[in-house]
C-alpha cells in the first residue's frame, strides 16, 4: 500500500458571484514510502491547495486521501490535526514561523502538536542545518535562508513519514534556493521521510527523476480552458 493514495479528490470555492470555482479535480495520485516528487505548475494551478488537501488543512468536497493507512478525508477536524502533526512535515512557501518565538522554541513549539517535546533533538536538527549558534534568535534577526532552515528542521521535528514543500525556495535568492534543496532533499533523506514538493522553478524540478506535470493531473484546469 503507498504510503500516499488519493482517488477522485475534488475541492472548489465560492466565486464573487456566488458560484462554485473547482481549483483541485484529480483523478488518481500515489507516493510511495520515502519516495521522492516534485510536482511542476505555476501559479494559480492549484497545487498548495492539493498539498493543503493531503496534509488535512482543507476537507474536500469529495474523494479519498489515504495517508499511511488512514483515511485523511474522513477524519473531523481535530482528528486530521493530530494525524498531520504525527505524520506530515509542512515547509511553507512563506515559513510561518512565529516572530515572538526564538528559533529553538519554534521547533520546540512544533513537537508540543506531535509525540511531546524532545529538547536535545531539537537541538540536534537545527545543528544539523547550520544554526547551533542561532538558538536564541528571534526570526526577525535571522536572514531569509536561515529561516528556510528553521522552517527544515521545525518541519522534521516529529519525524515525519511525508515532507510537504510548498514552492521552498520561492523566497530565496538563488544561492540559499540551491543550498536550501539540497538540505531538504538530505534531511528527508536520513529520516527516511517521502518528500513530494510543488514549484515553479525549472532549475528545481531539474534535480528531480520523478516530476509529474500538476496541468496534466488537475482536470479542473482542463475544464477551465474549454471554452
């Protein structure tokens, strides 16, 4: 059984006039235990919904997410943020770190939703990623590439079984974008961790042997293109 099963999974918003707009109409979507995807698409495709959808954020209208043997899509609320915080590793476009919080307690903060806080292994991960001195740092006093790497570890932090990254080096310069992939691609690597990415960056999806075209797979797009 994949690790990741998705069958007939459908999800649309209210337009400004009132109607339903389908952004998310996939047929059939697998990922396999510590696999590794990319999923190319511009912007406006579709594709952070998709990963909101897999990571229980958003509840579909219809269709099945199965995710490590549970079913993702019938679960309440709470039930798919206690499976997210067990299983899914979520690396935001944006980071989302919380600026009041230093580095450390970012990380710490993202075990609290997960198994419990483990201090000496959050510790560890942000050694890892090259911020052993940067603990105490609130996110305002760190540059762009070093919050991607707080955004790394506190996504590793409950060692989880599927990486979600939403466009990880959107905000990067190219430098930091390179090293940035590069860190995520190894850490999910020792953790045995699948990671299934989504961007828009040919250079990115260059580094990839397995990358399915999003256009292809969401046929709301299809559809939108008919005249």
């Amino acid at each position: 059984m994949p690790l990741l099963e998705i069958k007939q999974l459908k999800k649309s918003f209210v337009s400004p006039d009132g109607g339903r707009h389908a952004v998310v109409d996939v047929d059939a979507f697998a990922l396999d235990d510590a696999a590794q995807m990319a999923l190319s698409g511009e912007s406006g495709s579709g594709k952070t919904t998709f990963l909101n959808l897999i990571a229980g954020i958003l509840k579909p209208d219809s269709g099945i997410i199965s995710l490590a043997g549970r079913e993702m899509s019938a679960l309440s609320e709470p039930a798919r943020d206690r499976l997210r915080a067990s299983t899914i590793g979520y690396i935001f476009q944006t980071f989302n770190l919380l600026q009041g919080y230093t580095c450390l307690e970012n990380v710490l903060l993202g075990m609290s939703f997960g198994a419990g806080v483990d201090r000496p292994f959050a510790q560890e991960l942000l050694r890892r990623v090259g911020l052993e001195n940067k603990l105490k740092h609130y996110p305002r006093q760190l540059s762009t590439g070093q919050q991607q790497r707080v955004a790394v570890a506190r996504a590793l932090a409950n060692k989880p079984k599927l990486v979600l990254a939403d466009e990880p080096t959107g905000n990067l310069d190219h430098k930091n974008a390179r090293e940035s992939l590069a860190l995520i691609r190894q850490t999910r690597r020792e953790r045995g961790a699948a990671l299934l990415l989504v961007s828009h960056d040919r250079e990115v999806l260059g580094q990839f042997e397995n990358v399915n075209d999003f256009h292809q797979m969401n046929r709301a797009l299809a559809a939108e293109a008919r005249p």
